[in-house]
C-alpha cells in the first residue's frame, strides 16, 4: 500500500492559537482514486518565526522547508494556496534513515536533528528533550530490539587502544519510521509552544 504525505502551512492567524505561522505534516489516504487527509496525528508540527500577522509567506515557506528538512522530510511539490495557507507534499528524505545519540550518564549530549526538532517544537531543554526520545526509544526497542540498525561508536578511535571498553558515547541509526513513531509519542505528551 503506498504512502502519502502533505505538509500544511497555516498563514490564517484566525486558525492559530500563537503569532507565528505553523507547519505540520499529516498523512493521507486514498479515497476514491484522490488523496485526502487522513487527520491526526501529526507527525511534524512546529511554529514558525514568521508572523501569521502581515508576515511574508515565501519567507515562512522558506522557514517550513528548512525545518522539514531537519526533521527528515522533502518538499516534491510547489506550494497550492488552500483557505488555511499552503499545502506541498513532502516525501521522507533519500536517506531513510535518523541517528539518535547515545550517551553515558552525566556527559554532554552530542546534538541530533531529532532533538533539536523536539526543543523547538515543544520548548523543551536539551537534557529533557534527549532523555524523552531515550526512553521512547527504549520502550519501542524493548518490544523490537532489531529497531536499531545500527550502533556506531561516536568516537570509534577510542576503541582501538581499548577494544573491551563499555564507556563509549553512539550514535544509534533507526528508520524514519521509528523516529515518526517517536514523534507521536512526543506529541502524545508535551504541548507543542505557542
């Protein structure tokens, strides 16, 4: 069954509940040979810094494609005008797949676009942030731990001179999916900022 995703750009500042404009990805369905929106949840959903008050909205349709892009996603159409905004649809990026940092208790936390996503989306600190995504992460790897395709030492140097050694920062790659899978999670229990 194929998939298809919209990216809806709010511009109304009647639709909004803040000043700034909002980006959201939503999937859809298929009815009767055309697409429509499926509904929530949302899998991208983040406010912009453009106004939705006499704001300029080429520059917010700048804005919404960088902060897609951050979180995975393309832009493969033109903007349509629609009575909220703009539509585009947006497919996954080529790569398929999102790192996750992995990190030993207590050091710094390396930065990932997940989790940048997550503190501007949701106003969270970093720390809080990183460990919300942690432990979705390990509640879904739990139930499948094959969700991690791959552990890569963040600093593979340090193994060489210690190949046994536990004390080693990762990256952790999963699909996009999982990383949507994530996403609901997160919007399932923060409030997205105003």
């Amino acid at each position: 069954m194929s998939t298809h995703f919209t990216a809806w750009l709010t511009t109304d500042p009647n639709l909004l509940d803040q000043d700034g404009m909002h980006i959201a990805v939503l999937e859809d369905e298929e009815r009767a040979g055309l697409w429509g929106c499926k509904g929530d949840p949302e899998i991208v959903s983040a406010v912009l810094s453009v106004p939705a008050e006499d704001g300029d909205h080429g520059e917010a349709q700048g804005e919404a494609i960088d902060l897609l892009a951050a979180a995975g996603w393309a832009t493969v159409s033109d903007w349509d005008a629609v009575e909220s905004g703009y539509a585009a649809t947006v497919e996954r990026d080529g790569s398929g797949t999102t790192q996750i940092f992995e990190g030993m208790t207590g050091r710094n936390i390396s930065t990932y676009d997940l989790l940048d996503e997550t503190m501007t989306t949701y106003g969270l600190d970093k720390e809080t942030a990183h460990e919300a995504i942690a432990a979705f992460l390990a509640s879904l790897v739990d139930d499948d731990p094959a969700l991690i395709l791959e552990r890569t030492p963040v600093r593979p140097e340090l193994l060489e001179a210690n190949p046994t050694s536990v004390d080693i920062d990762h990256w952790l790659t999963v699909s996009n999916e999982t990383a949507d899978h994530i996403r609901e999670a997160l919007a399932a229990v923060f409030e997205p900022v105003a």
